[in-house]
C-alpha cells in the first residue's frame, strides 16, 4: 500500500501581544455597594471608641479647698463723708479708728484655703493680725464695683487709711504657680488677691520690697468671670454674706458719658492725667472701712472641702 504524500496541516498557536487576559471570575472582584462600606465604616468606628480616650485616665485630682483658718472682720461706716487726703493729721497708729462714731455694719467671718495656697494664706493672716501696727485694721474699703466685687488693702500712707505692710512679709512666690489661678470666682463671698485689679500706685510696686496684699471680695449675685485665671482665689465668706451685699450697694463715683469719652482720648494720645483721673471712679461716695480684724481659733479649725 502506498502512503500518501499529501502534508497535513500543522496547527501553530498564535498568541496576540495585545490582548488582554480575560477578567477573573466573579468571586475574585466582588462588587462595593453603599450598604458594604456603611457597614465597614460602623464596625471600624465602634472598634475605634472601645478603647477609653487616654485623658479619662489622666484626668487630674480635685483641688484641696479645705478650710484650714478662720478671719474675722469687721465693717464699719463713718456718719459723714470722709477724704483721707484731706485729713493729714489722722494718726498712723493703726488703733485709732478713722471717725469718732462710726456704724457697724456687721462682722465677715472668713475660711482660708491653707492647703492650696499655704503662702497667700499665711501672708494674709500676718496682715489680718490686730496687734500688728500693718494690718488691715482701720483701713479703707477704696473701690466698689456693683454687681461684681469690692477692693481693699491698697498701699500706701497710713494717714490716708491705707495699708503698710511690714518688711519681713515674705514674697509670694505662688504669685507665678499655674495652679493657684485654677479656682474660678463663680460665686458672691469668693476670696481672691487682687493682681489684675490692683491699683497700687507705680513707684510703690516698682519697690524691690514690694509685697501685694490688696484683696477683694465678690458681692455677687452671678459669677465674675473676668477675674478667672488672673487671681487668686484662697478663701470663701462663711458668715455674713448679707454685709458683702451691703457693702457692694454703696453708691460709688460714676462719670458721665462725656468725662469717660474725653479719658479714653486722652489715655489714647498717652496722657497720664487720664490715669489719674481715672484712681477716683468706682470710690465709694460714704466711707466704709476694716474696723477690725483677727485670727478666730477654733477646736477642730479644718472643716470639709467646700468649693468657691
């Protein structure tokens, strides 16, 4: 038998170097829906909150506002108008009262904060010490600001019934702790030495010795929160609110519009006499000032933590 010649075809595969590999099947490229990535969204944010925000753990301790002391003081009101300036044969024997009759307005009984502040506290008690020839005894009540609080112990000449302090008070170094600025003056009878709102005179701060003991008190009714993080806040009125509400409707000084109009220009264009014009607003139009002051020892003189 004879086999054919004739050649078969020979197959050859061809494979086109463009052409594109065909898609993978569907469950290698599932398809993203709105309702999918809603629910991955969910699941990654309640994971995420699970774990507790580091600063609820870090959160900081209370402060200590036990009441370790105790002041009393007394308020009291001349019958006629009173200038200090105008009376330069007062005494400056801090024992001799500035009027002949004066009313007593009532006594402020004061609870410090000895464990917050223990340095302002003692340098307040040193001031309030009635046997002292420095204290705040026999001393004006200089400013009045209604609705927000009053201003006492400014520096000064004792026959103008301001404050001296004595040369061995020691400097107050709590003055530049963040953390005696921390207690706000949310409340009348709040307690505070006056930094923001001092106004001792210039020359008598630019003293080396000088020591700030000017105080005020809150009157109330709402907070102050202008005077947050600027004082500091170391003591509360225990008794006798009702005499810082007495003392806070004094009538005070009040320019006209167009007096505070021409005072502003003038600090403006920096006259200094605007400055000085300025030491008279907000006095009192009737005297009150400290007719007495002192420590009040008690049996157990620590009392439970009560916030300003």
């Amino acid at each position: 038998m004879t086999r054919s010649l004739t050649p078969q075809p020979i197959l050859l595969s061809y494979h086109h170097h463009n052409h594109h590999p065909p898609p993978p099947p569907l469950h290698l490229n599932p398809i993203i829906t709105r309702r999918s990535l809603l629910l991955s969204t969910t699941s990654l944010s309640i994971t995420t909150t699970a774990t507790p925000p580091p600063s609820l753990a870090l959160a900081s301790p209370p402060l200590d506002t036990t009441i370790t002391d105790r002041i009393f003081m007394d308020f009291s009101l001349c019958p006629t108008t009173f200038l200090p300036n105008t009376n330069p044969t007062l005494s400056p024997d801090p024992s001799t009262p500035l009027c002949t009759e004066s009313f007593l307005l009532g006594r402020l009984v004061l609870g410090l904060y000895g464990h917050l502040v223990p340095l302002t506290v003692s340098n307040f008690k040193s001031m309030c010490s009635s046997t002292s020839s420095s204290s705040y005894k026999n001393t004006l009540v200089h400013k009045i600001f209604p609705g927000q609080f009053f201003l006492a112990g400014r520096q000064g000449r004792r026959n103008k019934a301001e404050v001296r302090p004595p040369h061995d008070l020691p400097r107050n170094a709590e003055a530049v702790e963040s953390k005696a600025f921390l207690l706000p003056h949310s409340r009348a009878g709040v307690v505070s030495l006056c930094l923001s709102e001092n106004d001792d005179d210039e020359d008598i701060k630019l003293d080396p010795n000088y020591r700030n003991v000017e105080f005020l008190i809150t009157t109330g009714p709402g907070p102050c929160p202008q005077l947050d993080n600027k004082n500091i806040v170391f003591g509360t009125v225990l008794e006798g609110l009702d005499i810082v509400a007495a003392i806070g409707s004094i009538p005070t000084y009040k320019p006209a519009e167009r007096i505070r109009q021409f005072n502003d220009l003038a600090k403006f264009l920096g006259d200094e006499r605007a400055q000085n014009a300025r030491a008279i607003w907000n006095r009192p139009l009737k005297t009150v000032y400290i007719s007495d002051c002192g420590e009040l020892k008690v049996a157990k003189p620590s009392l439970s933590p009560t916030l300003p």
